[in-house]
C-alpha cells in the first residue's frame, strides 16, 4: 500500500527564507536514509512557503488565481513523503521516528493511503489512469 504523508506547515516553516538548522537537516537526512535502505520511502520533499505559490481556485465555471502566502499555517503542507508500507499501521509505526524541531510545539504529520488502479472498476475512466502510470514509468526509466 502506498501512503502519502503530508508534512504540515508551522509559523517557522512559513517564514520567508526560513530553512531547518542544520542539526534538523541532518535528522531528517539520516531519517530518510533509514526509510530508504527499509524500501519504504519512494519519493518526497520539502517545500517553499505558500509567500512563493499560487492556489488555482474553481468555482463553476469562474477560476480565479490567489497569489500566496495563505493565512490558514494548520492548513498548508510542508513537505511530503510517499511511501510503501505493509498497512497504515507500519506507517504510523515510521512517522512516530520522524525527528522533530524541538522547540516547535505545533508540528504534526497527516498520513494518507492512496488510492491504487485496482480498487477502481474498469470503465470507469481507470484506463486513462492506467495509461498516464505507464507514461510516467516510461520517463522515470528514461532518465
């Protein structure tokens, strides 16, 4: 099963220019190359904060762009992971491991199971999908 674990944005992770210290970055290298020699991280990523983004807003038949930062800090993402676990319980398991800013009370992960091809029936559109993975393993091999 693969899992994608949103890392949630704090007030320090919202600071323009704000990067962890050092010790964190080392943390969380180590931390992933323990997730790695495991086979459980496929892929992941911090992120800039939302000051650098845009959110593309649908409403009906309007769309609108907001230009970033987002007031809501509880409700952005940091970073993520995805990741092949056994359950959602090996990955609770591996997210409680996570290092952690010490003095960044607010900080937590969301752990998501994504949906797979198979848990679709077929005509229902799951052939696009279908087509796009192999589009993409293509261009992952290709490089």
């Amino acid at each position: 099963m693969r899992f994608m674990v949103i890392v949630k944005a704090t007030p320090e992770s919202e600071a323009a220019g704000a990067m962890p210290s050092n010790e964190m970055l080392l943390a969380m290298g180590k931390y992933n190359e323990e997730l790695v020699k495991a086979g459980v991280m496929l892929d992941g990523a911090g992120l800039h904060p939302s000051s650098a983004g845009a959110r593309v807003e649908f409403d009906g038949g309007n769309i609108s762009v907001i230009d970033g930062p987002f007031t809501e800090t509880k409700e952005l993402v940091a970073g993520f992971w995805m990741w092949e676990c056994k359950s959602l319980e090996e990955a609770i398991e591996w997210a409680k491991r996570c290092p952690a800013e010490p003095n960044d009370p607010s900080s937590h992960l969301e752990i998501r199971r994504v949906f797979e091809n198979e848990e679709f029936e077929q005509g229902t559109g799951i052939d696009q999908h279908e087509k796009v993975a192999e589009m993409l393993a293509e261009r992952k091999a290709s490089h």
